[in-house]
C-alpha cells in the first residue's frame, strides 16, 4: 500500500474516492427517500443518516478485508428496493393509535434486524465456502429477480416525486397536467443518464450529470424567481433538516417502542431480502472478475461482507455490499487500491457530521432521478 502514496497513483486514487464518496452521498440520499415515503417522509434525514453510517463502517471494512484492492462496497439498490415495499406494509400494520415516532422506530428496527440477518447469512456462506453455488442458479430466474427490482424502483420514484403510493391510481394521477412538473424532468435526466452511460462507462459521468441538474434546477428556479422557501413549500427539496445530528440509530429505551408484531407479520418478506441481496452480492462478484479479467476470492468476499454488515447493523445502516460498477470502474481508471474505499468513507462522514444544511437543498428531482436510472437500466437490461 506504500506505492499507493506515489504521485502517479495518489491522484487518480484521490480522484476516485471522491467521485465514489460523492455517488455513495447521493446513493444513500436516495434510497433513504424511497424507504421513507409517505407518513414517514418527515423521517427522511435520519433515514439519510442511517444509510450513510452505514455505508461509512462497511465501506472502511470492505476496502481492507477485499481479496481485490480497489474494491468499494456500499448501499445497494436491490435490498433497499425490497426494504421499501417491507417498511410500506409495516405502516399499513401499524394500530391506528401508534404515533409517527412509534412507526418510524418499528421501521428502523425491522432494517437493524434485516441488515443483522444478512450479515449472518454472509459470513456463514463464507465460512463454509458455498459462494460457488450461485452458477447453479438458473439464469431466467436471475433475470426476472433483478427486472422485478427495476420496476420495484421505477414505481419508488415516482412515489418520490408526485407523492402517491404505487398502486393503480398513480398512473391516472401522474398524467394529470399540474403533476407533470414534478415527474417529467425526472424522467428525462433519468433517461439522459441512462444514454450516455451506455455509450461511455467514464466514472465523471455521473457525477457531472447529478451536479449539472442540480445547477439546472436552481437557475430554472432563479429565473422564474422561485425562492428556497418556496421550493419547499412545493416540496421540491428534501429539506429542511433538523439542527440535530442526522444519525439517531435504535437506543434500548426505544425497543419499547417497537410493534414487534408488526415486524413478525412482514417475516417472509424479510427473509427473502438477506437472500436476494447474497444472490446480488454473489453477482456483483462474479460481475467484477468478468469486468476485470482477475478470479476474486468469492467466500473471502462474502465473509468481508458479514463482517461489514454487523458493523452496519449495529448502526441500523442498510445492507451493503460490493459495488460492480464502482469497483469496476476504479480498475479501469488505474485506482485499485484500498485507499479509494477509505477516502470515500472518510467523504461521507465527512458529509454527514458537516452537511446537513447541504442535504435539505438537494432536489427531490435529482433523487428521483438517479432511482429512476437504476430502475431503468434494471428494466432495459434484464426485461427487454
């Protein structure tokens, strides 16, 4: 890891934890958005908090316990679009008399518990070396998990824009004249995004397009003479945040809180995320040594990322796990080293302790925009 400080190396390394401290920002920004819909949107801060604690600990551990410098870990579209659906149904299955706090503790509680269960499923797969049993599953089931998570996405951000639940009233009601502000330039930046990567995997791509829309955004808003408060108002923005800290994990006094039934009602459900998310995972590595042309320690990787997931369970993080893209994406830019996942982490915290005022400026738009890409490019490559 010495070599890592040479100047020919430190840049592009520099460079790319920042890109991927940035992209895990908006990652963890986004999902929290698409978990905490609806009665609990005045949850989303702490929601963005957990996520990024969460990726902050699993990300450090991913990056030294890899069989692969240059490997990042992080919050993944696939659980996070399954814990969305799950912590929908928890709010149904709440009593009438349980307050917005009582749900939002139920919720953190039914993903400490998920997350906890997948770091368990990982490490024991791991340990007894049963990573090779994902060339065994058949490839239209496969396909038809990850087209199913697409459209899980794609429904979650327009929940996110217009504010509807997904059910057979959404698409009647996004038609509607005065919702189309709120949807439609989603949609097109979704798609713009999903065009250009296509042609060119360069990892500023991203980053430019979310950080152009964003400046788009605000001169729109500018020239039409649309204050912040305003674009609050019209819920626009994800803010305001509260002056607290954004990260308020589960305490013991709050288990007291905690439907408990509510939870057990949503078991199978449960179940099915920490397996799904190790089929992703087995997936994202097998992805990897494709993209890299390297065979990578599949039971060590699962292992890394059991021990990651304690770290983030304990926190109510998310589940994470090895990012293909990400990772791929640093081999390619000559920045496979561990120090990539460390800047990162060392990015988010940084964001976390210090932006909050940052946060509740960022554009539901953008947001919904990257689920919207994600959904898509699930939909384009594994249903069409």
């Amino acid at each position: 890891m010495i070599q890592d400080f040479h100047p020919r190396r430190l840049l592009p390394i520099i460079t790319a934890g920042l890109v991927v401290g940035l992209l895990e920002i908006v990652l963890a920004t986004s999902f929290a958005a698409l978990i905490f819909t609806g009665e609990l949107s005045s949850y989303v801060p702490q929601g963005i908090g957990l996520a990024l604690m969460g990726t902050i600990l699993s990300g450090i551990l991913l990056a030294l316990f890899t069989s692969f410098p240059g490997t990042v870990g992080g919050n993944q579209d696939v659980p996070a679009a399954f814990m969305a659906v799950v912590v929908a149904a928890i709010v149904t299955a709440m009593p009438a008399g349980a307050t917005s706090q009582e749900t939002f503790l139920t919720a953190v509680a039914a993903i400490t518990l998920t997350t906890l269960l997948a770091a368990t499923f990982f490490l024991l797969l791991g340990v007894f070396k049963l990573g090779a049993l994902v060339r065994f599953l058949p490839y239209p089931v496969i396909g038809g998990f990850l087209a199913g998570t697409g459209w899980l996405l794609v429904s979650g951000a327009f929940y996110t824009m217009v504010d509807v639940p997904p059910d057979s009233t959404l698409f009647s009601l996004i038609i509607q004249a005065e919702n189309l502000i709120l949807w439609l330039p989603g949609l097109i930046l979704a798609v713009i995004m999903l065009l250009l990567l296509r042609r060119s995997d360069h990892f500023l791509i991203m980053p430019g397009l979310v950080l152009g829309g964003t400046l788009l955004f605000y001169l729109l808003a500018w020239i039409s003479g649309t204050s912040l408060v305003e674009l609050g108002e019209q819920g626009l923005l994800l803010g305001p945040f509260p002056s607290e800290s954004l990260w308020q994990p589960l305490t013991p006094s709050d288990l007291a809180q905690v439907n408990w039934p509510a939870i057990v009602s949503q078991t199978a459900s449960l179940v099915t995320i920490f397996l799904v998310s190790s089929v992703a995972l087995l997936l994202n590595v097998s992805g990897l040594e494709l993209a890299t042309k390297r065979d990578m320690k599949i039971n060590r990787e699962l292992s890394a990322a059991g021990v990651a997931n304690f770290a983030s369970g304990f926190v109510s993080g998310l589940i994470n796990f090895q990012q293909l893209s990400l990772s791929a994406l640093n081999f390619k830019s000559k920045a496979s080293s561990r120090l990539v996942g460390l800047i990162s982490a060392g990015f988010c915290a940084a964001a976390m302790l210090f932006g909050a005022v940052a946060f509740s400026l960022v554009p539901v738009i953008i947001v919904s925009a990257l689920l919207l890409y994600l959904g898509l490019s699930f939909l384009s490559e594994w249903l069409i």
